[in-house]
RNA sequence: GGCCCGUUCGUCUAGUGGUUAGGACGCAAGGUUUUCAUCCUUGAAACAGGAGUUCGAUUCUCCUACGGGCUGCCA
C-alpha cells in the first residue's frame, strides 16, 4: 500500500501573515516528514489574485526559517517539482478542467456574480439561508446543462465569461478515513457544485489543490480542521481524476484564550501576547507583534506549538526539535481545539532560558543590548547572565532587572530607603565602607565573610543592614545575591557606589527632615 | 437555518469497562532565602446532562445541551 514515500506540504495562502495556527500545521507536517523520512514541501496557494499581499511571502518564508523547520523543497527553497507557486503553475489546471467536462464531470457555468448574489438574496428573503447551486438548482441557472448546445457553442465563441463547476451526483455517500478523525462520511446532497476553474483563467483552490498534490506526489495532506467541510469534495476529485487520494489528516484549530472562537489577528496584542511568529506590520503602518521580537527562542516556541495538540503520551513537556521529530505521530494529535495559554507560554521560554549556558545567554544578551541601543558594560556579561538567568523568562529581563550592571545606579528605590535607611544607618554604612576598602579579595565568599564579620563586630542583624548594602550598590530592594553582585562589580565599583549612595541617600533623607 | 467535527480540573492534557481519575501551567498555603525570583512540600480544582448496553460505565451506543468549523468565481 503506502510503500510511497512520505511528503507532505505546508499549502499557505500569501494573504497576509502567518499566525501560530498556520506555523502549528507547518510544524506537524515537518515532524511527520521527518519522523518518516520524507520530504516537506512549502507551496504557495495564491490563486485568488485579489488578495495579494506584499511581503507575505517573504515574511512565511522567514518564519519558517526562523522557527527551524526550512523545507526540503518549495518556493524560495528549489526542488524538481516546481514551480511551487500556483500562480505560476496556471496553464497546468485548464487541461485538467477541460478533461472533467469531456467526461461529463463538470460544466460550464454563465451565470455572473451578480446573479448569483441575486438569487441567494432572493432564498435568503424566503427564508433558505443556504441557496446552492446545486443538482437541483443547476437546471435553473444559465449553464451547458441547463442552456441549448448551440447557445452554449455561441458563448464560448462570443468569449463570454464563465466558470467550470463540478457535476456533483444526487444522493451519493462519500466516506473517507482521516487519521485524526476516523470515518468522515457525508453525502452529495449536502455539497454543491463547487467552481473549480474561475472566469478569470486561475482554478479555485480545490482543483489547484488536487491537481498540485497529486503531481507534486504528496502522501498525506495534513491541514487545519476548517478544511474538513471540502475535504469530500477533494475525495470526490480524485475519484473523478482516477487518481489515488492522499492520506487526510484534520488538525483540531487553536482557539482564543478568552472567549469563544478561532484566534484571531487581533487577539494578540488584545490581549499581550503575540499570535505571529514575527513581527507584521501591515500596510496601513500597524505592527503586529511575533514571538521572536517578544524575546521567544525559536525552540520554547516550537515547543509551546507542538504541545498544542499533541503530547507524547507521558508526562515530559519540554522536547526539543530532534526529539520532537523522533516521536511525533499523527495519531497522538488530539481531536479538539485547544485555547492558547500566554502564561504556559511564557513558562516554556523560561525553562529554554536557564537551559542556556551563561556564555550563550551573554551573546543574546550582547545582541539585544545592540539591537536596542541600549547602554553596555565593562563587567563580564557571562557572569551576570548567571546570576539573573534563574529568575528571568526572557533575555530583556536580564537587562531590566540588572539594570545596575548596565546603567549604573539612577535612583535608589523610594519604598526600601524610607523603610530600611534609619538614622543610624549613614554611620553604619561609614563604617562598613572603611572596612570595606581594606578588603582585597573581592570574591563573592571572601566579601560575605567580611561583611557577617563586621555586622556580628557591631552586633547588628543581617536583615537590617544587608538591604541598605544593597540600596547604595543597585539603587533597588530586592535581587540575587548581593555578595555575588559586589564579585561582578569589583573592589572600585563597590567603594565608589557606596561613596555616592551614602552621600546621595543621606541628601534625600535630610530633605525629608 | 443546513452540513460536518468536537466535549476530562480555569487552561493544556494523560488515562481505563471496575483507578484514591495522573501530570503541567496558573492559583492558594507553608518551608528555604537578607530580599525578589528560583527551589521544595502541601492544597483547592474535572469526566456537560439524560437515556440505554452491562454485574459495573468517565470509558461503548443514542438523544439533548454546549463549543467550533464550513456554508464565495477566498484560501
């Protein structure tokens, strides 16, 4: 039977850009690719010209570079099956048309949009919300059924405009097995007579669908649930075509956070968190913000996608690409939607951030520095990767709650100073800054040594001087280790925050007074 | 409205004809910590409802409710 190879293909439409739903099906089709050793095909369906996007293209290329799931072959990456881009593969559907109408199996159609429109308005007033053309409606609308063969003849001679429709039979069951669904079974009465060749010379998505997949040979379609309706018809073209129909398998859709419904464009930066993989600016100059620019690394996303839908049927949760791509199947792909959640979201980029080496998180952090015009330091940035990482979910956070490694101190925080800093305190904090220029070793142990030496000398508690220590060297109230933070900084750095904090509280406190 | 698909803690989900229905996120409490975060422990929290089938159904069947998708010369 499927002694075929494996390919699959991600089938977007350049419409705009890709939100998670779209990279989610991307991924599924690339593990399973994987998983079998197959090929994953990127293919463009841009057959309605009206709705041509700039830059879309581009920008589903990008996200699946940057997610890490390039495929094998397709637009923009090559292969022996192209073009790869329906437009650009126009004069191959017409003969495949034209074929189903010598068979009898599809017509020719006059009718203009306008009519149509007409006579759906016209069902609608008399209470039939769903008008079709249909085998029942076909013999009162204007085509090669219904119309003499000679006015047929004269209109395609006079070029009169028209659509190539579908011939669907009376009371036909059409079954098929999806891999995620089982038995789907519906019957002929229910469709209609889809257009499969458009009057502006492109085919419709369905007959451009079949036609590309089944000369690209793919071997299973795996796409989102809301093609699930068209699917018996696609059944239905294969059988027309006499060709063998790939394996179906229908992804359950990812729904709104909140409320009920798919998500949406606007749900995103509705409620703070992204739904593209990129940042989108459309053209009326409105961004859209992606996962990469919220400080997402490509394998927490990955990660968060693949789990939307699937799990590996044990408790682990964080895989990697190449352990996805090993134990990926189909039929551990759930049947119902799932509602995207922002928080586990932001958790699986933390557990991908303190997976990082503290040298690997110093160069992403040296980049966003960059990227951002932001202030850098003469400290080693490894050594305050580590000591924030356990407390950061993305690499900005690093920068924000180490701001004093970066910018120095600015301020010293309102709440910790009016609370902790006592009268006593400036002379304390003399004191502790006399010792500590004597001491040399500045070294994380070394100082706290010192410092519990000093505070059991003046018997005073931890609790009543270490925040005040911490003030004058980070300007803020609470932090990693302070010790830690007086290593990084250094015996200069210290004696001189310490030198212009006492100075500067002492100032803030006097006003006050 | 019609057709199709779905329904286990708030969310993502595991699971079985007989289980204390498991895990994760989030939430709450306690512990650790100079502090914040981390970490550890504990806790609250679910089989949509109704009929069947069965000795027994969360699990199988049907109905209802609810949710979702589709219903274009869009994909």
């Amino acid at each position: 039977m499927s002694e075929k190879k494996v390919r699959v293909r991600f089938a977007p439409s350049p419409t705009g850009p890709l939100h998670v739903g779209g990279v989610r099906t991307a991924l599924y089709n690339y593990l399973f690719a994987r998983h079998h050793g197959g090929d994953f095909i990127l293919r463009l369906e841009d057959t309605d010209q009206t709705r041509f996007v700039e830059g879309a293209e581009q920008y589903i290329i990008d996200s699946l570079k940057w997610a890490g799931i390039s495929p094998d072959e397709g637009q923009g990456f090559g292969g022996d099956f192209g073009p790869y881009k329906q437009s650009e593969r126009k004069a191959m559907y017409k003969p495949y048309a034209d074929q189903l109408i010598e068979q009898g199996k599809a017509y020719y159609a006059f009718d203009t949009p306008e009519e149509l429109d007409q006579m759906r308005d016209n069902a609608k007033k008399m209470g039939m919300p769903n008008w079709q053309y249909n085998s029942i409606t076909r013999s009162n609308m204007k085509n090669s059924l219904s119309l003499s063969q000679e006015e047929v003849e004269e209109r395609l001679k006079n070029g009169d405009p028209y659509v190539i429709r579908i011939k669907m039979p009376r009371d036909m069951d059409i079954k098929f097995e999806d891999i995620i669904r089982g038995w789907v079974s519906v019957n002929t009465n229910n469709l209609d007579d889809k257009v499969l060749f458009k009057a502006d010379g492109m085919p419709t998505y369905h007959l451009a669908n079949i036609v590309d997949d089944h000369t690209m040979e793919i071997s299973h379609v795996i796409r989102g649930e809301e093609w699930l309706p068209s699917a018996p018809l696609h059944q239905f073209l294969y059988q027309a075509f006499e060709w063998e129909a790939p394996k179906f398998a229908h992804l359950p859709l990812i729904l709104k956070p909140d409320g009920p419904g798919k998500l949406s464009k606007r749900d995103g930066d509705r409620l703070g968190f992204p739904v593209f993989p990129l940042n989108w600016t459309n053209s009326e100059g409105e961004v859209y913000s992606g996962y990469k620019e919220s400080g997402y690394f490509p394998d927490a996303f990955v990660n968060i996608l693949a789990f939307l839908g699937w799990n590996p049927g044990d408790e682990r949760e964080l895989f990697n690409l190449d352990e996805l791509c090993k134990e990926f199947t189909l039929e551990r792909v759930g049947k119902s939607g799932a509602k995207f959640d922002p928080d586990k979201a932001k958790w699986y980029n933390q557990q991908y951030l303190r997976q990082r080496s503290s040298d690997e998180l110093a160069d992403l952090l040296k980049g966003y520095i960059a990227e951002n015009g932001l202030q850098n330091t003469s400290f080693e940035m490894a050594p305050i990767c580590e000591l924030m990482k356990e407390r950061a979910t993305f690499i900005k956070d690093i920068y924000e709650d180490g701001k004093y490694f970066f910018e120095g101190v600015t301020s010293y925080d309102e709440k910790t100073t009016r609370k902790k800093w006592k009268e006593q305190t400036t002379g304390i904090m003399t004191e502790w800054l006399e010792t500590a220029k004597s001491i040399e070793d500045y070294s994380a142990d070394h100082v706290e040594e010192q410092f519990k030496a000093f505070i059991t000398s003046k018997e005073l508690g931890l609790g009543a001087v270490l925040p005040n220590f911490r003030l004058l060297l980070t300007g803020v109230g609470s932090g990693p280790s302070l010790f830690s933070i007086a290593e990084i900084l250094g015996k200069e750095e210290v004696i001189s925050r310490m030198e212009t904090g006492i100075a500067k509280i002492t100032e803030l406190k006097s006003q006050e007074a």
